[in-house]
C-alpha cells in the first residue's frame, strides 16, 4: 500500500558558512492512511522544524516531502496544524476564530451549512457554553480546544500537532489527550503528534518514533503501540507490556543522549591552558612600589 505522507531523505540546516548548523539529517519516514504516529525528541532537535516542513512552512535543503506522491510545495487545507501557543486572533470569537478557516477553505459551502459545520466542531470540543467568548475570556485549556476545532473544521486529510498540550497543566493535558484521541477515532484522520512526553505518545499513537538530539538530529527505531483503544493511562500503566515499552523507550533516548554529550564534550574541549607565574622582576618591582608607599 502506497504511504500517504512520505518523507525521503530529508535534511535541513540554518545559516551558511562557519555558523551553519545542521538540525536535521537523513529523515526517512512513512506514515499511511488513518495512522497516528507520535515522534519523541529532546528539545532543540528539530521537532518543530521536521512539522513545518510537512505543513510547507519550510522547505528541505536536500530530500522531499511527498503527500499522495506529490511534493508539497506550501501550506495547504488538506493538513491542518494544531500548534503549541493556540494562535488565536484575539478581537475574534471562538465560532468567528473557526469561521475564518471554514471560509477559506469552502468558499462556496452555504451560510447554513458553515453555521452547522462550525457548531459542530464547538460541540466536539465541548465549548458550545462558550461559542461567543473572546480568547481572552477562555483558560489555556479551553484556548486549545478552539485550536482543535478549528483544525478539524478545516477537514485535513492529515493532522499536524506541533507539541500542542506541553503549555498545559497535568490535569487539562490528560483530559485534552483523551479527547483528541477520542476525536480522531470517529473518522481516524492521518495523524503526527510531536511530543517530548513518552507517556503522551504511549497513550494517543499507533507508533513511537524518537528523534535523535540535535544538531544532525535522524529518526531512530520506531516503537509499535498495540495496546488496545480507548486507553486509559491509569489502567495501563498496571500492565507490564507497558512499563516495559516505556523503559525501553526511555532507555534509548537516554542513550542516545548520553552518546550525544559525549561527542559534544569532546568537539568543544577547552584548551589546557596554565597561568603565567610573574616573573621575579616584576615581584620586585611591586615590593619596591609598596616601600615607597
């Protein structure tokens, strides 16, 4: 079966000459249809590089992006991102914030009809109580439920989700994970989660994918997820396949980055350098300054 979203030896760097910086290396990765895949990084590795480039907010400097075979050549509705600082216009409504993106994308979708569309999506994220509240009104929590709903209202085929509940407390991002999950389950859109919380990954994906840590950061070896849905990270966390697949998740990214120290420790050795004692003329020189004081 042909992948939906492809990625072929993708790399990507900033600058030039002696300040370039080499984020991204050697990004293979192929994600079909309905799946939900989570990839797990360090902070500073490139997650948020490697999500633009799929959403076409950045191009590769060597490699290609493909979605249906196709290289993508810019942003587009048929991925909708859900980023980590909810990007909200704030002098619009939450059912204004989703109607801005439903016009764009179906100009000729009827005003009933984007009215229904629209409350639909309010209701799935159970903000229907706060349909005419300006962001400044709504918690963090409820500020990212709008973001969901107006990325799904979009109806993408692939879902974009760039760290989108690390700004959240414990208890809004547990209730978040289980609604997203819940909601990708009704029609299962392609989904990419980027995260640095393994539990996170463990609980909404089909698969784990960890990112090595930067510069010159590559995808390591993926981690299947087979445990059965809804799950509950309560129960599950009894269940030794799971303590096992976090451990083991766990102890490669620890790996890594220990590797990764090393080889940094050792590029950035500061040189051995001894202090100069002064030399006995100079010693004589301030003694003789200090008698005549």
């Amino acid at each position: 079966m042909m992948a939906l979203l492809e990625i072929k030896n993708v790399s990507k760097s900033y600058g030039s000459g002696s300040s370039k910086v080499d984020v991204l290396t050697d990004i293979n990765l192929s994600v079909n249809e309905g799946e939900f895949v989570a990839i797990v990084g360090f902070s500073g590795s490139g997650k948020t590089t490697l999500i633009n480039m799929i959403s076409g907010l950045q191009f590769p400097d060597k490699g290609v992006v493909l979605l249906h075979g196709n290289p993508i050549t810019g942003p587009g509705p048929d991925r909708g991102v859900i980023f980590q600082n909810y990007s909200l216009l704030p002098w619009l409504t939450v059912y204004k914030n989703i109607k801005l993106a439903v016009d764009e994308v179906f100009p000729k979708m009827t005003r009933k009809d984007k009215d229904k569309h629209i409350k639909k999506y309010i209701a799935m994220v159970n903000l229907s109580h706060a349909i005419e509240k300006m962001p400044s009104e709504l918690s963090g929590g409820m500020r990212q439920r709008v973001s969901v709903a107006r990325a799904l209202a979009m109806d993408p085929e692939v879902l974009l989700m760039d760290e989108p509940l690390s700004a959240l407390d414990a208890l809004t991002r547990g209730t978040l994970q289980e609604e997203i999950v819940k909601i990708w389950s009704q029609d299962k859109k392609t989904a990419i989660l980027i995260t640095n919380d393994v539990d996170e990954g463990i609980l909404m994906a089909d698969r784990i994918i960890p990112l090595t840590p930067g510069p010159n950061a590559t995808l390591g070896p993926e981690f299947k997820i087979n445990f059965e849905r809804p799950r509950i990270l309560t129960e599950i966390n009894r269940d030794p396949e799971y303590k096992r697949l976090r451990n083991e998740i766990l102890d490669y990214l620890m790996e890594v980055g220990a590797t990764r120290r090393q080889v940094s420790d050792q590029k950035y050795l500061l040189p051995n350098i001894q202090p100069t004692l002064p030399s006995k003329s100079l010693f004589g020189k301030r003694k003789k300054l200090v008698s005549n004081s």
